[in-house]
C-alpha cells in the first residue's frame, strides 16, 4: 500500500489493489534521498490458458471485444481448462447479433480452442479490492 502525503492539494489514499511498484533507494531529482516508488508496473492480470497450455494475453480479448455497440461492461471468466464465460452489461437487451459478435470476438482469439457461454446481467461483482477484473481465472490451472 503506498499513500502519497506530500501532495498538498490532494493526497491520493491508497488500498490493497495488487497493483505492482518496485521501491528505489536512488537520490531523486528534487534532491530526496529517501526511499521512492519507481513507476508501476500495472495492474495484475490474469491469463488465459489455453488447453494446449499457451498463456493468451488478457488484452488481446479485451482490445478485440471492447468496441461491441451497447456493451457497457463484461468480465471474462475462464472456469475450466476448456471453458470461458462471458458475463456482460449492455445498455438494452441485446439482440442475437450482439451476441455472436461478443462470441466471436472471443473465438477469434482463442482460436476456437474453447467453449464460451455468454451471460446477460444486470451488473457484475468486483472483487474484494473493490476493482472489477475484466479478465480472471476462477479455476487455477498450471503452467507446464
């Protein structure tokens, strides 16, 4: 957990959020000598993992289902080795169309390797830091 104290105007409070930052102990600019936070890393992110075992970046699904007319929100879900849910929030009902395009924006990238299963709701849970994973695992799987 890191809280900036020196911002006068507005001190940022901070919160277990599994972001990642590497600490520095190297004299700043300003002439600071204590310790420092060097720029974050990002976010964790969970990977999906195919049944062959290829790790497949979050944000190549992401990049390629975001543009979707009418949805608002989604979160992936990989919950077996060879299944995806996709839970997802649309401004109306959508139609079948909007649907295969969400489905296909997955299978594309995941190259027809899994089953996906679309779920309409009304809102998704976030996790227990309060930020809402738009990508997870929710089955652990190893990595050969």
């Amino acid at each position: 957990m890191v809280t900036d104290l020196r911002n006068k105007a507005m001190p940022l409070l901070r919160y277990r959020m599994n972001d990642h930052g590497l600490m520095s102990w190297e004299r700043c600019s300003c002439g600071y000598e204590g310790p420092t936070l060097l720029p974050l890393g990002g976010r964790s992110s969970d990977y999906i993992i195919l049944p062959s075992l290829q790790q497949i970046s979050p944000y190549l699904i992401t990049t390629n289902i975001e543009h979707i007319d009418g949805l608002i929100q989604y979160q992936i879900d990989q919950n077996s080795i060879t299944g995806i849910i996709a839970r997802t929030v649309w401004e109306s009902p959508p139609n079948a169309a909007q649907l295969n395009q969400v489905h296909h924006a997955i299978d594309d990238i995941l190259d027809g390797s899994m089953s996906i299963s679309i779920e309409v709701c009304d809102a998704i849970s976030v996790e227990e830091n309060g930020k809402l994973k738009v990508v997870k695992r929710s089955v652990e799987l190893r990595q050969a």
